[in-house]
C-alpha cells in the first residue's frame, strides 16, 4: 500500500498543478500574463502559508485559494 499521507517533505509534489489553476485564474482575471500572475503568487502570503504543511492550505481548492490571494491584496 501507497503512503498517502501529506508532509512537509513531499508537499512540493502538490504545488506545481495549484499554482498552475491560480496562475491561470489570476492572468484571465486580471488580464496579466502568465510570467507576471505566477510572480504575484509565488511573492504572496497565500503561498508562503500554502507551502506550510501545518497550515493545511493544501486541502483547499484553487478557488478557495485565489480568493485568499485576493484578499491579502
């Protein structure tokens, strides 16, 4: 059996497709391209508490995590 259990050492596995579905939402949004939405993410306090397995932002959905990221704005 597969060791499903998220830690802070194989989280980074879950980021990339996150940040793909925000950095997508946030460029059609905004009407910013793609480069300028993933350096917006990356540098906000979304992120940093997404990178944090004891956070759990994890478990949330893109939707959910973009508008954490709007709100921080």
């Amino acid at each position: 059996m597969m060791n499903l259990t998220i830690t802070q050492d194989n989280l980074y596995l879950l980021l990339p497709s996150k940040m793909a579905w925000l950095a997508s939402m946030l460029s059609e949004d905004k009407g910013i391209s793609v480069v300028d939405a993933i350096k917006r993410l990356y540098s906000s306090e979304m992120y940093k508490k997404l990178q944090d397995e004891s956070t759990k932002y994890w478990h949330l959905g893109p939707v959910a995590l973009y508008e954490e990221f709007l709100e921080e704005q």
